[in-house]
C-alpha cells in the first residue's frame, strides 16, 4: 500500500506527547503573554488540532510579528535552495512557548553590568571578555620523588586444568 502525503504524514512519533504529560492542556498555557519582538519556539501540541504548524516548523525558533486573542504570528527562517525565505506563520498558543536561546546572554550582559559598576566604584579595569578555554598546563610524571613508581603490566600465561 502506498504511503501517504498529507499535511500530518509521518508526524508518528513527532507530535506525539511526552510520558506523563497526557490529557488536557494546562490553563497555564493559556495565560502566559506574549509580545511582539519575543523569541519563541514551536512545538506542535497534538492534543490541539486548530492552529498546528506544518510539521516542518515543528522544533523551529522564531520572532512573533503579531498578537491576536488566540493566536501570535510568528516569523521564522526557511532555507530553500541557496536562500533564505521569511515564512510567516500563523499558531495558535498551545503550539509556541518563550525560547530560552537567550537566557544565557542575558544572564552575561546582567553579570558584566553588575562587575562593571563594582570595578568602576574601586577605580579599577576590570576584563569583560569571553575568554576561550586554555590548554590544560603540561605536568611531568615524577618516578621515585613522589612514590609513583611505574609499573609493567603483562598478561597472565594461560594455564590449562587438565
């Protein structure tokens, strides 16, 4: 029998809910804001037909354009050929939640601030830099100094029972 190509077609295991989080839909999803300019992932809910995203956005980031009561336009990249495509696409909120892609930048910017004001009130530089990961620093394996004595390890011959 030959598959099929419909808009959920091999959405199998993609959309399907995780362990325990079965049912209804908490009103909690409900009642979180969103804005223009925000930053939001889409993860199709399938407890929730209306307003799913195609299954190629599903896992995708995106910048919302627009709010409606029930609904946010969300603006997200696609590649097709050697471009760049805006697609804009139009979800309801069961499918979207706040990106936390950068929370580790604003939580960098919120530190440098705050080791700014700190050096400026002491008068002094401080460096505010990411600075890469060095090699770690060669070390000589000392032999009798330190009692690590090196040891020659041999297999054991092999012995019959008979």
């Amino acid at each position: 029998m030959p598959h099929s190509f419909g808009y959920r077609a091999r959405t199998r295991h993609m959309f399907k809910r995780g362990f325990k989080e079965h049912g209804p839909i908490k009103l909690s999803t409900y009642m979180i804001n969103y804005h223009v300019g925000d930053i939001v992932d889409i993860k199709a809910n399938a407890a929730q037909q209306k307003g799913m995203p195609h299954k190629y956005y599903h896992g995708r980031t995106g910048i919302i354009y627009n709010v409606t009561p029930s609904a946010v336009g969300v603006i997200v990249h696609k590649v097709v050929g050697n471009r760049y495509i805006e697609k804009r696409v139009n979800l309801r909120v069961e499918h979207i939640r706040h990106s936390k892609c950068r929370q580790e930048f604003l939580d960098r910017v919120k530190r440098n601030h705050d080791a700014h004001a700190e050096a400026k009130s002491k008068g002094e530089r401080v460096n505010l830099k990411r600075i890469p990961a060095l090699p770690r620093p060669a070390s000589t394996v000392t032999a009798v100094s330190s009692g690590n004595v090196p040891q020659t390890m041999v297999p054991v011959a092999y012995e019959t029972t008979i």
